[in-house]
C-alpha cells in the first residue's frame, strides 16, 4: 500500500459496500488491539515476543483510528486539506509498514534464538532501541508521497509525479513492503525448520540442558506457528492491493477502469489484516485466549 486512494469517481452502491466494510473492520480491529495491549500489560515478566506483539498492536490500532473513519468522510464527500494529503495519508501507509518490517524483524530473532537455544533473550531496551528504528524506517519510505502529494479539483488527494517517477516508486514499495519481507521472513522458518530437525539427532546434553531446551523449544514452536500464521494472512490481505498499484502503474490504458475500481476495493482486504492479529493470538495462545475469556465476561456477564 502506498498512494493514496482516490474516491472521486465511487458509486452510490460501492459507497454503501464499502462504508458497511469499514465499519465492520473498524469495529472488530478496534476492539481487538484495544484488548491486546491490556493483555500484555497484565503479565509480569514480559518476554521480547510480547513487546514486538505489542507493537502490531498499536500499529494496527493506529491505522484503523486513522485510516477508516477518514476514509468513511471521504466516501461522504468532504473535502480535506493539504495537511492530510501530505502527512495523515502517508502516515496512514507507514503503519502498513511497521507491521511487516516487525513480522520481518520477529522471524530472524526467533531464528536467532533457535540457532542459540541457550542465550539469554535480548534485553528490552534493545528491542524498544529496534521498535523505534521500525517506525521511523517506516515514515522514511514514505518521504516520496509526502513530497508529490497533493489535493486535486474534487478535493481528494493525488500525486504528482515525473513521467516513470510513479513507475519506480510503485516497484520500489512493492519490493520493501511485500516481496523482500516475505522472503527474508520465508528464510527465516527454513532455518528454524532445519535447525529443529538437526536438534532432535543431538544426543550431546547433559538432562538438565535438555530439559531446558525443550522447555524453550516448546515455547518457541507456539510463537512459530503464531507468527507463521499472521505472515500467511498478511501476505493475502495484502496481495490484492499490491497487484492493483502494479497493474494502475504498469497494465494496459485499456484496462485502467478496471484496475482504479478494483484498487478501491482491496484497501479492504488491506485492512483487514488489522483485525486478524488479535484473533489468531487468541486461536494459538492458551494465555491470550484465557485472559480474552476473562474480558468477555466482564463485558457481557452481569455481576451479582
């Protein structure tokens, strides 16, 4: 995800679909990563894996308080000014950003911490020192829109590109945001699949090293399929808008009515990956599926 998205030519009857999405996936994201945060805070000794949790959890909570009642003004017809083409709109996309470069970062840790089963974890600070390096990596790929956005004649946002700028701009977002991550990220689990077939023919260990190992190895086959199962999502969620940017960008005039129709839909599909975090924490994890149990019931039972 990367321009921003143009609502000038949006039907009536796309404009009631889309405005019942956004309210569906606004309310479902919402209230997940709101829970998440209070989950995590809950827990006294927190580990790097929640930190990071932590961090696609406000990432996610950012976009979608942002990003869907904006885009619902925007189906609505008002007009925005200069501001919110230039700085809310890119900010919007380099929340898209941080998830990835952070699904990206906890793949080669957790590989890092299977290959050396027996280091200590990362020190917080460190893991805030990196958080805080997502982020702004994240910002900084977005410098380009911030630099050629600007409002059109509907009062909607557009781009103002040099002939092919547009062109180089669209690859160079597809690579960092979706092919490179996915790649480093698909390494990483080969690894940990490799090195977790090597382990099981080690007979090298006296029993309480073993005992240790597989405490760990326990945890961090959970967290693996956690995570495996956020990057399958993600990359599906986000597939269909990153083939609209390179079909508007390189596909033929004569089918570019159809891509800016179908680029106008998959923001959906964009954002939905901010409601799925929250439920697969909960499908996974015994702790986070115990403790949404607990909210539920403070929300929905009534106490004598």
């Amino acid at each position: 995800m990367g321009h921003p998205t143009n609502f000038s030519t949006v039907t009536e009857t796309e404009k009631y679909i889309k405005l019942g999405l956004y309210v569906i996936t606004f309310t479902v994201a919402v209230g997940g990563n709101s829970v998440v945060p209070l989950v995590l805070w809950k827990r006294k000794r927190k580990s790097v894996n929640d930190l990071l949790i932590l961090n696609l959890s406000v990432s996610d909570l950012t976009l979608m308080l942002l990003s869907l009642p904006l885009n619902t003004f925007l189906l609505g017809g008002i007009d925005f000014p200069v501001f919110f083409c230039k700085i809310v709109s890119p900010f919007m996309t380099a929340t898209f950003n941080v998830s990835i470069f952070t699904l990206t970062f906890m793949a080669v840790y957790r590989w890092r911490v299977i290959v050396n089963s027996l280091r200590p974890e990362m020190r917080h600070r460190h893991v805030i020192a990196w958080i805080i390096v997502i982020w702004i990596a994240g910002c900084l790929l977005l410098l380009p829109l911030v630099i050629v956005a600007e409002n059109d004649e509907t009062g909607g946002c557009r781009e103002s590109w040099k002939p092919y700028q547009s062109r180089v701009y669209t690859l160079i977002l597809f690579t960092l945001q979706y092919m490179l991550p996915l790649t480093i990220i698909a390494g990483a689990y080969m690894l940990i699949g490799i090195d977790i077939g090597k382990a099981k023919e080690r007979h090298d260990f006296n029993a309480q090293d073993r005992f240790a190992l597989e405490a760990r190895r326990k945890e961090d086959l959970q967290i693996i399929k956690m995570m495996g199962l956020i990057v399958i999502l993600f990359a599906l969620c986000m597939l269909p808008i990153q083939v609209a940017w390179l079909m508007t960008d390189f596909g033929a005039d004569k089918d570019k009515e159809f891509w800016n129709i179908f680029l106008r839909m998959a923001d959906i599909a964009a954002y939905l990956h901010a409601c799925v975090h929250p439920i697969v924490y909960g499908t996974i994890t015994k702790y986070f599926r115990r403790e949404y149990m607990k909210y539920a019931k403070t929300v929905f039972c009534c106490k004598g």
